[in-house]
C-alpha cells in the first residue's frame, strides 16, 4: 500500500507532498517540509500562490494560512505561525476569518471559494484549531476562540464541513470541559447537502480525524469500522486516493489527490490499519 502511494506521488505529486510523505513515512527531515511551505508566502506574512488548490492566484488567502498551518502542525514547526498570526491581525482584526477576501477577486478560483470578506465559522474554526494544535499563544488567537465559542453554541442549521470545522475546533480547543458539552450537542444535527454536487459529502473519519478526536463518539464502533474499511480499500489502481469533491480544474485533480493520499495513509496509521 505505501510502496504503490510512493510511486504515484513521485510520478504527479508537487514538491510539497513529496516531502510530507517523505517526514511521514521515510524519514525525511521536518525542515524540507518547511522549505516546500515556505516557498509559498508572501511579504504580507500570508501564503498564496496555489499552496490550497482550489485558489489559484498569488493573493495571500485564508484557505493558503489554514494549509500552512496544518502542514506546521504535522511536522512540529510552531515557530512559522508568527507570520501567519501578523497577517491575521492586520487582514482580520475582529478574529473572524472569510472564505476568500476580494484580493483574489482578478485571479483564478474555484467557483464554490467566495471572495466577499465575510468572516464566518467555516475558516475561523479550522485556523484556531490549527493555532491550538501547534501550542501557540497571541491576542488574535483568544478573539478568535471567543468568535468560535460563540458560533458553535449557537449551531442549529449547518452543512458537513462547517460541521466538520467544529468538530477540529472542539477537539484542539484548551476547555476540555466546554468542548466535550458542545460535542455532545452537536452530534445530534443533521447537517444539509443542499448545494453540493452529486455524491460530494464528507465521510466518517474526516469528522473524527483521530481516535481521541470527541466526533469519534459521534459514531458506533461498526459504523465507523465501515468507514476505515472503505478508506483502506480505496486506494486506487495508480496508488493514489481520490477524493470527494469535483476539481475545477486538471492540475487540481492532482494536486487534491496527493493531499488526499497522504492523508488517508496517516489517518490509517493514526487508526492502527497501518504500521
């Protein structure tokens, strides 16, 4: 299985994911991974330039900062947030985080990436997640546990991947106590697909990215079982994984399924599937 995910990265993977896969599974070094981030951000202290598939242009995003993050995060690397966390406060002061800021609005996107400048819990939720999981501390960041705190409470109608925001939120935030009610009264929403295109949807292991992840409770042992199974054996016959949204374009085809790859062989390894 990781023999045959090497060999599709090597032959349509970006620089980025060949040196996750590397740290993750051959040793590579932490700072290569970096290095490849690194290549992506902007003098503002954002990041751009495709880091996130789906916004193609050179504007510093919000979708490119969470990307970063998470990478960060992954190969322990907590000291690369500071630049993140300065344009954060200079685009975003509120510490209420947009989809997509109108900067982009002249460059290439996927059609479902807004570019109004409304802050909402989608984006907000996953980079204060990513900036709790990575230990960092700053002003913008408390803003922006309070916003969440304050959306998250109020949740009644939502879609999968707000959901989903939520859940990472709840599983990195410091109040353990607070996290653990707002899981338990989240799992009994019925998030809406409407909008979404035919089949897209997000399976059970995204919501519960990790076994002490509290969604995880969300979902019975065979229920779950189901759903790594299905993940384990979806490796296709190239020796990627596909994932579960259309591409807007070819380069992103790729470029989504080397994120997808590596990403379902480390929540396999994280679920014990794979040493």
């Amino acid at each position: 299985m990781i023999e045959q995910a090497r060999t599709f990265l090597w032959h349509n993977a970006r620089t980025l994911e060949q040196r996750w896969f590397e740290h993750a599974f051959d040793g590579g070094r932490a700072e290569h991974v970096v290095q490849a981030v690194l290549a992506y951000r902007n003098d503002d202290g954002g990041y751009g330039h495709g880091l996130e598939p789906d916004h193609r242009g050179p504007t510093s995003q919000p979708l490119h900062a969470l990307r970063a993050l998470q990478v960060f995060g992954e190969v322990g690397a907590p000291e690369h947030a500071e630049s993140v966390l300065t344009w954060l406060n200079n685009t975003c002061p509120d510490g209420s985080v947009p989809f997509g800021m109108s900067t982009s609005k002249d460059h290439p996107k996927a059609p479902w990436v807004a570019a109004d400048d409304q802050g909402g819990l989608l984006l907000t939720a996953q980079i204060a997640a990513a900036l709790h999981a990575l230990g960092v501390t700053d002003p913008w960041l408390d803003k922006a546990t309070a916003y969440c705190w304050q959306e998250i409470e109020e949740l009644e109608n939502t879609h999968p991947y707000e959901l989903r925001a939520a859940a990472m939120f709840l599983d990195e935030v410091p109040d353990r106590a607070r996290a653990e009610l707002a899981a338990e009264r989240l799992r009994h929403l019925k998030p809406s697909t409407e909008g979404y295109a035919e089949g897209e949807g997000l399976d059970l292991h995204m919501y519960a990215q990790k076994p002490t992840s509290l969604a995880r409770a969300w979902f019975s042992d065979d229920e779950f079982g189901k759903d790594l199974d299905q993940l384990q054996n979806g490796q296709q016959e190239d020796g990627g994984w596909t994932f579960g949204f259309p591409a807007f374009t070819p380069i992103a085809d790729f470029e989504w399924r080397s994120i997808a790859t590596v990403d379902a062989l480390l929540t396999l390894r994280r679920y014990g599937r794979i040493s």
